[in-house]
C-alpha cells in the first residue's frame, strides 16, 4: 500500500513542474499549429480550384474537339472550322501541360496531408492542456513530453510544404502578450 504523504507529494511536485510558463509554450504551439493546419488547409482549397480551373476546360476542349474530328471525317470542312478546331487542339494541349508542370494535384494532397499533421499536434496539445494535472496520465516530466511534442513537430514542418508568408500572416498573428515572446521565426513552416 502507498504511503498517502508521498503520493501528495508526487502530485504536488508534478502540478509544479507543469509551471504556468509551460502551459503558455503549449498554448503557443497549439495556436501554431492551429494557424499552420488552417494555412495548409487554405493552400490545398487554392491548389484543388487551380487543378479545376485547368483541368475542366482540357476535358471539354478535347472532348468537342474529338466530336468534331468524327464528325468532319466525310465531308470537306471549311477554312475556318479548321483554324477553330486547331485552335482548340493547341489550347487543350497548353492547359493540359501547365496542369502536368504545375503539379496542382499533388500539390493539393501534400497540403492536406500536412494540414491533416498539424491538425493532430493541434488535438494532442488541446487535449494535453485539458487533462493536465487531473490525469495520471500527465503527471511526469513536463520537458520529456516537450521533447517529444517538439521532435514530432520539427518532423511535420519538414514534412510539410512552404507555404507563402502573405497566406501564413493572414492566418497566424500572436496575440499582443505572445509578440515579444515569439521573436521571428520562419513564418512560412510554422516553426
């Protein structure tokens, strides 16, 4: 049976440890990480309506022009259907390469699979910061779990795609207490 002195004991020295100082780090990272998912969320919407925007009119374009090979193939056609139709042709082919050289696809993929990332440290910290000091759980090491949560932060960052400094200011602004705590980082991984 536990001694009930040194089982107040072990709570109390794990309430200290967990120092307002380290709620404020988490809180920070949480609203990092929120700010990043969103961001990254943001990016793929904008990769996924370009994809779009290319991609339907290289579909219809080939589409008619397909049509309208078949469709000519017993009959003489006139000058100008033949400068429309390659017209045609040319435009599907440049919209089709810029799609291909852009990468809009993937590039939407990489950003949701990123925002995904950020979403769960955002879910870890929150829930981390809910449960802490009333569960089990969480009464260790404060810096052991920082560590970690750090170590998978720095591997999601490098994971994750740039993302441009207008769209990541847009979404991340410290709060006033937070700004001189936050000295410049590199605004476009979340780090």
């Amino acid at each position: 049976m536990s001694d009930p002195d040194e089982s107040q004991s072990h709570w109390a020295d794990a309430q200290a440890a967990w120092s307002p100082e380290v709620r404020r780090l988490l809180v920070d990272w949480c609203d990092r990480a929120d700010a990043t998912s969103k961001t990254h969320y943001a990016m793929a919407d904008k990769f996924s309506f370009q994809n779009k925007a290319l991609g339907i009119p290289v579909v219809v374009l080939t589409t008619l022009v397909g049509t309208s090979v078949f469709a000519t193939l017993q009959e003489t056609v006139n000058t100008t259907v033949r400068i429309i139709v390659g017209f045609a042709i040319a435009l599907a082919a440049v919209l089709a390469s810029l799609q291909t050289f852009l990468g809009l696809g993937e590039r939407t993929e990489k950003n949701r699979a990123a925002a995904e990332s950020w979403s769960a440290i955002r879910r870890e910290i929150t829930e981390i910061l809910a449960l802490h000091p009333a569960h089990p759980e969480t009464h260790g090491d404060p810096k052991k779990y920082l560590d970690k949560l750090r170590a998978r932060i720095d591997e999601v960052a490098a994971e994750s795609p740039e993302m441009p400094s207008k769209v990541w200011g847009n979404t991340y602004e410290p709060t006033a207490d937070k700004k001189d705590e936050n000295k410049p980082g590199d605004r476009r991984t979340g780090r």
